[in-house]
C-alpha cells in the first residue's frame, strides 16, 4: 500500500514537473532556480532538475553551485563526459577541489577513465573521514577495474581501518572476494554491510549481480528492486533491473522501467540499450536496428552494443552490415564465443565458407563439444563441399547425445544432403522411434521418401502429419499430400489439394508456387501472376517470388518488366547472390557489358570464391576489351574452381585475347580433359588449329568431333561457320536451321540472318531477324543486328531510327552509341559527339569507340583533343590498319603532314589488304605532289 502511494506521489511530481519546466521563467533568478532544482532532486525527479539547472545557468552561465550540482545529477543520469565537464568548470569558478572530488572520481569511473583516477585523485588528509573512506573505494574500484587486485584490496583495507563497519570498503572486498570466484566469502561480507547500511542501494545493486552471476534473475530482480527503492534516481539500477526483466520475459515490467528512463534520462546509450534489447526479444528487429544504433551515437566505445546490432542486422538479412558490427566487436572481444558463432553463421550466409570456418574452428579447440558449434561447423563444411567432414560433425553430436531425436534428424539431413539416402533415412527413422511425434523428421522422411519413389511410405506419413493436433489448421500435410499426388501423376487432384492448402494459407509462397506451376503449363500467366502478387501483398519482399514474376514477364518477352523487377530483387537484397547473378546475366545477353560487370563487382567482395560471378565479370572485361583485367579475373576463377571445364575454356579465351596462344591451347586441353563432353572446349581447340595453319589437325579433330556428336547443336553451329569461311551459303543455312531447331539461340539467329544475306537472299535475311524479335523484343543484340542489315543496305535513314529505338530500351549500348554517333557525325556533329563520349565512358578500353570519339571531335573543331584520342586508340590497336589510316587523316588536318606521311607509308607496307588501302594510297600520293 505504501508503495502504492509512493508511485502516485511520483507520478503526481511528474505531471506538475511536465506542467511547469516547459520553459525558462524570465521571473526567475538563478539562485530560484537552483532552489527550485533541489526540490525536484529531493522528489526524485532527476530530469526536472537538470532543467532547472540548465535554467539557472542560462541567466549565470558563472554560477558555481549550479555548475557543481548539474555535475552531481549527470553522474546520477549515468552521464560521464556531461558531468565531468560540469564538475571541472565548477572548479574553475571557484568551487574547492575537495567539494568535487568525489563525484569527479566516479563520473571518470563511468568512462572507465580508471586511470586518470588512479593518477590524479588522492585522498586529501583534511577531508572528513566519511568522505575519505567513500574516495578510498573509489579508488579501490578503480585499480580492481585496471586488474591491480592487491592495490584494490589496499584502498579497501585503508578505509576499513579508518570505520571497520564502513559499507563501501566492504562491499569492495566483496567484489574482490567475487573476482576471486570466492562467492561464498562475497556474499557475506556483502550480508554484513547491509545489516550496518540496509539502504545503501550500492549494496543491494552488487547482491543484484551476484543473483544474475548465479542466474537467479528472480532473486535479482528483488535486490534491483531494493536498490531503486533506496536510491530512486540511480540510472544504472533502472537499467539493470530492465535487463533483468528482459531476461525473466516479463516484458511489461521492462517497458515501464524503459519509459521511465526515457523520460528521466532520454540520452543515456544505456537507456536505448536496454529498449534494443527489449525490442529484439520482441522480434521488432527494425526497432531493435534503431535503438541500437542510438547506443553507438552516445558512446561508441559500447562494445555489447556492436554484438546486438550485429545481431539485429542478421535478423533482418542485412548481411554486411551484421558482418561489420560483429567484427567490430570481435576485434576487442575475440574471445566470446557467442559472437564466433553468430559470425560465423553469417559469413556462411554471405556465401563466405571458408571465412567462417577460420571465425569459428578456434572455439573447437577449447569447446570441441559444443553442441551448436558442432552443427554450424557441419553446415560450414557441407558449403565447401566437405561432405564427408559433415556428417562427422553431425555424427559427434548425435554421439554426444544419442538420445536426442533433435540431433538424429539433423544428422538425417545431412546424410541425405551427402548423396547417402539410405543411411538418412535410416538415421530419420530412428528419431522416430525416439520422439515418434517429431514433426519435422516426419516432414522430412516423407520428402525423402517423395525422391526416392517410395510413395506408400510417403503416403503413410503424409497421412499421420494431418492427424497431427498441431496441424490441424496447417497447409503443410496437404502442400506434401499435392507433391504426392503430382509425383504419381495424378494432376487434377494435386492441384485441388494445393488449393485446399491454399485456402489455409493464402500468400504461403511455397504453395503459390506449386498452384502457379499448373497455370503456367495451361500458358495462364495472369492468373500465376496474380498468385504471386498475393504472396507479395503478404511478404513485400519475398525473393524467390520476386524471381518467379520476373521469370514470368520473361516468359511473355516482356523484357524491360523482366529487367526492373531484377533491379528492384537487388534494391531489396542487396547482399543475396541469386538477382545479382540473373541481372548481371540479362546485362550481358543484350550489350550491357559495363552495367553486368559493375553489378558483379559490387556484390563480389561478399561472394570472392562465388564462381558463377566470377565467370561473369571475366565476360563483361572480355567484352570490354579489359583483358589485363580480365587475365586476373580469371585466375581467380581457376582458384575457387580448379575442376571446371567451363573454367578452364574461359581462361582459354582471356589468353587468347592475350595473343598467348600456347596458354590457350593448354586451358583448353585442360578443359577437354577435365569435361571430355564439353563441346566449346573442343571447338575452341579446333578454331585454333585451323588459326594456326594445323589444317590436317584440325580436320581429323573435326570429324572425330563430327562423328561422336553428329546432332549436337553446338557441333551443327560449327559445321555452319565452317560453312561460313569457304562461303558455302547453302551449308551454312542449313546447319544454323538445324542447330536451331534443337535450340533456341541469338547469335545462331543472327548468323542465319547474314547467311540469307551473303547469299542474295536479302528479304529472308530480313524476315529471320523480324520474326525472332517480334518473339524476343527485348534482344538488344538482334536489334543491333537488324539495324546492321539496314547499314548494309545503304537503309541510313531507318538505321538511325532503328538504333535510337534501340538505345531507349538499352541506353548503355556502346556499340549502339558508337555507330550512332558515326552516322551521325556529320549530320548532327553536337549529337553524334554526345553518343561517342558516352560510349568510350562505357568502354574506355576499347580502341573503336577511342577511333570515333577522335573523329567526331575533329568534325566539331576540337582537333587538339582528337588527335588526344586517336593516339589512345593507336596505343590500344597499333596494328589496325583503319585506326592508322583515320590518324594520318586527323594529323593531315591539324598540318602535320610528314608525321602523316610516315603513318601512310608504314601502313601501307604492313597492311597489304584493307578496305580502305586505295583511298590511303591516294591520299600518300596527294603528300607527294611531285
């Protein structure tokens, strides 16, 4: 009852205080306010207070009293570095040192300044005895926190002597007592000083934490109750007790004493601590992100502070961000061995498993039988691949507990994830028999028994799962019942099972799925769209059902909706592998080389081992003409995946780009040899034979090629370019239409289309092109093919228009960019200059897009610069007769005619067919007039 009436008489103070200390009186003195400011201390309002003094000093920033008291309050608000400013001005305006010295001490406490108390305060002899004693256990405090035991226990014993029954010394020989895991010794010292000081809250804040050390969080809770009561506007108590509650899931007591430090201490870290933590264990991860974040702001060095932010990323699948935060506390606590596992799984989920084996393996070695450690480092091991190094893994713990239906399903799992279905399902059964209502290894076991054929087994379970009473209400037996049904091909009724499964869990995206698959067989995409719209109503950012609308609008060519949905997957999961891989693949498909590789560079330092995304980049430089970069690329590549046959031809391709024939020869072979199936490989080798003169070789390998793979389309596609190069029209069409009826393909498109067209057959050249975009409208590369055609055709009007349509879908088509700026460069100079900088912005390593720069900067005046970039592009390609020819063109022009001459001739030796040889010997003629 009585504290009932306590809390009311609290709460009526808070309400007058709201009412009264909105603002500065203009009517108040400073002497006023600082009355006005003891009063609300001495009811225990400690924010009321601080205002009022902040009042005070507002009319008399040189008032000592004021200062000396907010100095005082803030180490009561837990505020350090506010307080000990407070306190060293006081000391300036006149307040003795001896007045302070003792809340100086324990606001350098509070920021764990131990050292600066050790060197700078003593105890002067003239104070009074009971304040010598109180700064003795500070210091005493102080030399325990640096870990100086026996000079913490001199300090204590200094003011024991001074009053043997002095509460503060031996509550320091408690703690000394407690470092010294003499808990029994802590405990009753810590009795006997609070029979001498029962209110002395300190006391009852230590007994709080040896209650919490214990984990007897009831027992804590009471003491922290205590040390509130004796000590109302002790900060740290409030907090600890909230963190207490927390902990005891008594989350409506820790909200009430979070609100009230937001009102008595709003920008105290602790004070958004502890609402981080209470957020988090309410999964209000967003919040928990917030609050946490706050505490950082206030006190950087706050290292529980990164851990829990850390963790507040994870849960909300911000990898990088976790990854950060939890190194950052790793680095001054690498002994914790929560931290190494929440780490550890994180670097796994980023895709970075050999990293997380190094976070995690020296927590084995201390605790080589932890359960969790175990089954992280099963699942670390599997990412690389270690099957085997897993199942061990998984096996110690089902050994160490062989009892736990738990572990035996895990170790189910895994043996089926390691290609050993017989022994996980034996292992799954067995957790059965052990826990015969473990759902999940009911789950599981009927899956297996679904892959493995064993339909009855899987029907039986299937059918004991929908007795279940916990799934009652559940689609998860009837989602199993129409995977049953549709593996023994009984379609109509899975699809009325899934959607009575729907119907119990409308925006499930599993079940979505499974009923959009039947409307996507029958070519009803809209109503699979509006399946997965559902879903994403429900979860707005459901990544696998982002994909599948994307692979929707692909589906129906509906190419750019394709490509925004990508983009809008990689805005939302910034950090997940998969869109990042499926855009950087669109990119690459339809020209957009620098866009695939900056997409594959940002996302490469959380995945440097990914393969898939090296392959990309190596093709986006290649396209490029970054071979340099390209070369590096690839011996990563080769690194993360030494067994690749695909590997291996790509880095192939790099050396020959290299003109490093011998180098390409070998990755090849390597790559025939790793993958003898592998048919690009093989052609490539026979590509370089033929290159290399090595005719008869390169035959014998062909038609080995030939016979062993007579309907490959691969292999067809070559017989048509082999076509190609003696001009054998006719084989040429008749292979690529062979090759494409297998498989659909761009390029063998394209080279259909030409081969129509070398062959007289403009129209069908024409049309070919025509019926594959009005199928496929987002083919940047068969556009720019048509519009190639066009070019041929001496069409320039419609190859304009046909290019600028192209650049709307594509704006960074360099090669786009670059022809329109040739054709148009003397049409529209200013125009077609804009097209050719933005084309060498995209691809600066290319010599071509360097050649029209130059030569659309000469035709806009700026000679200087043009000769600038034709040198760059001579530098890229010396030997390509028709960027030399261009710069003897651009060097006559800017009057530099023997240099000119010297170009003309060199080429003219080196060069003895090139399109343009006649006008260049022309023009070495007109520079020799006699």
């Amino acid at each position: 009852m009585a504290h009932s009436a306590l809390s009311l008489r609290r709460l009526s103070v808070a309400l007058i205080a709201a009412l009264t200390i909105s603002a500065c009186s203009p009517d108040l003195t400073d002497a006023e306010h600082i009355s006005r400011a003891k009063e609300y201390q001495a009811q225990g309002d400690l924010r009321a207070s601080i205002i009022e003094l902040k009042n005070a000093l507002q009319k008399n920033p040189k008032n000592p009293e004021a200062r000396r008291l907010l100095g005082q309050l803030y180490v009561q608000a837990g505020n350090g570095a506010s307080a000990e400013k407070e306190l060293r001005r006081a000391v300036e305006l006149g307040v003795a040192k001896e007045a302070i010295m003792i809340s100086l001490a324990e606001a350098l406490i509070l920021q764990n300044k131990h050292r600066e108390i050790l060197d700078k305060i003593e105890v002067p002899p003239n104070l009074p005895p009971q304040q010598q004693v109180k700064l003795m256990s500070l210091r005493g405090d102080a030399w325990l926190m640096v870990g100086n035991l026996d000079n913490a226990e001199a300090e204590y014993r200094r003011g024991l002597a001074i009053d043997p029954q002095a509460p503060l010394p031996k509550l320091g020989m408690a703690r000394l007592a407690a470092k010294n895991n003499d808990l029994g010794r802590a405990e009753r010292l810590l009795d006997e000083a609070l029979q001498v000081a029962p209110e002395e809250g300190r006391l009852w804040r230590f007994k709080a934490e040896l209650a919490r050390v214990a984990e007897n969080y009831e027992e804590a809770e009471e003491a922290y109750d205590k040390a509130i009561d004796f000590n109302t506007i002790n900060i740290s108590d409030l907090v600890d007790r909230a963190l207490v509650r927390i902990e005891r899931q008594k989350y409506a007591g820790a909200t009430e004493d979070i609100q009230r430090l937001q009102k008595i201490a709003p920008r105290y870290f602790m004070t958004h601590y502890a609402a981080g933590l209470l957020a988090l264990q309410q999964k209000r991860y967003a919040e928990a992100q917030t609050q946490l974040e706050q505490v950082l702001t206030l006190n950087n060095q706050y290292l529980p502070g990164y851990y829990f932010l850390g963790v507040a990323h994870l849960l909300q699948n911000h990898l990088a961000q976790a990854e950060e935060n939890l190194s950052r506390f790793m680095t001054s606590a690498p002994n914790s061995v929560r931290a190494r596992k929440v780490l550890a799984l994180t670097q796994l989920r980023l895709g970075a498993a050999k990293e997380a084996k190094k976070t995690l393996e020296p927590v084995l070695l201390f605790q080589p039988e932890n359960r969790v450690v175990l089954e992280i480092m099963s699942k670390i091991e599997f990412a690389l691949g270690n099957q085997d190094k897993g199942i061990e893994y998984l096996q110690k713990m089902v050994g160490l507990e062989p009892e736990s239906a738990e572990y035996r399903t895990k170790l189910g799992l895994g043996l089926l994830a390691g290609g050993e279905s017989e022994l996980g399902i034996k292992e799954l059964k067995e957790a059965l028999v052990q826990d015969p209502g473990l759902i999940p290894a009911k789950v599981q076991l009927a899956l297996s028994y679904l892959r493995t054929k064993k339909f009855n087994e899987a029907e039986e379970l299937i059918q004991s799962l929908q007795d279940e009473k916990d799934l009652v209400d559940s689609a998860l037996p009837f989602n199993l019942l129409g995977a049953l049904q549709l593996a023994r091909g009984e379609s109509e009724q899975a699809e009325s099972t899934f959607q009575m499964a729907w119907e119990r869990e409308p925006g499930n995206p599993a079940i979505a799925h499974n009923l959009a698959q039947f409307a996507i067989k029958d070519q009803k995409y809209s109503d699979a769209r509006d399946l997965y719209e559902v879903v994403l109503k429900r979860h707005p950012k459901d990544l696998a059902t982002q994909l599948r609308l994307a692979e929707l609008d692909e589906k129906e060519g509906k190419l750019e909706d394709f490509r925004q949905k990508l983009e809008q997957a990689v805005s939302d999961h910034p950090e997940s592998l998969a869109p990042h891989v499926i855009l950087a693949q669109f990119y690459l498909n339809y020209g957009e080389f620098q866009k695939a590789q900056t997409l594959v560079e940002k996302i490469l330092p959380r995945y440097p081992q990914q393969v898939d995304l090296l392959m990309l980049l190596v093709k986006a430089q290649m396209q490029t003409d970054q071979l340099t970069s390209a070369r590096e690329s690839v011996q990563q590549l080769l690194e993360a995946s030494p067994s690749s046959a695909e590997a291996h031809y790509l880095a192939g391709k790099v050396a020959l780009g290299n003109d490093d024939f011998v180098k390409a020869e070998r990755m090849w072979k390597k790559a025939a040899e790793l993958d003898p199936a592998f048919i690009p490989a093989r052609l490539a080798l026979i590509k370089l034979k033929l290159s290399q003169n090595k005719i008869q070789q390169a035959q014998e390998d062909a038609q080995r090629l030939f016979e062993n793979y007579p309907d490959n389309a691969g292999v067809l596609a070559f017989r048509a370019e082999l076509a190609m190069k003696s001009g054998d029209w006719e084989a040429v069409i008749s292979n690529y239409e062979k090759a494409l009826a297998q498989s659909a393909d761009s390029s063998w498109t394209i080279n259909l289309a030409r081969a129509y067209w070398f062959s007289g057959d403009k129209k069908r050249s024409e049309e070919i092109l025509k019926t594959w975009m009005s199928k496929h409208p987002g083919d940047g590369s068969a556009a720019y093919a048509y519009a190639n055609l066009l070019w041929k055709s001496d069409r320039l009007d419609e190859t304009i228009d046909r290019l600028r349509a192209l650049l709307k879908i594509y704006p960074d088509h360099a090669m786009a960019l670059n022809d329109l700026a040739w054709l148009l460069r003397n049409k529209a100079p200013r125009e077609a200059l804009r097209y050719a900088e933005r084309a060498v912005k995209l691809m600066p390593e290319s010599a071509r897009m360097r050649d029209t720069l130059a030569w659309t900067l000469s035709i806009n005046g700026n000679n200087s610069r043009a000769l600038e970039e034709m040198q760059l592009a001579v530098a890229k390609q010396p030997e390509n007769p028709l960027i030399q020819y261009h710069w003897a063109k651009l060097l006559i022009a800017d009057g530099q005619k023997n240099k000119a001459r010297q170009v003309l001739e060199s080429l003219l030796t080196q060069a003895e067919q090139f399109p343009k040889r006649p006008a260049a010997q022309a023009l070495l003629k007109d520079l020799h007039p006699d």
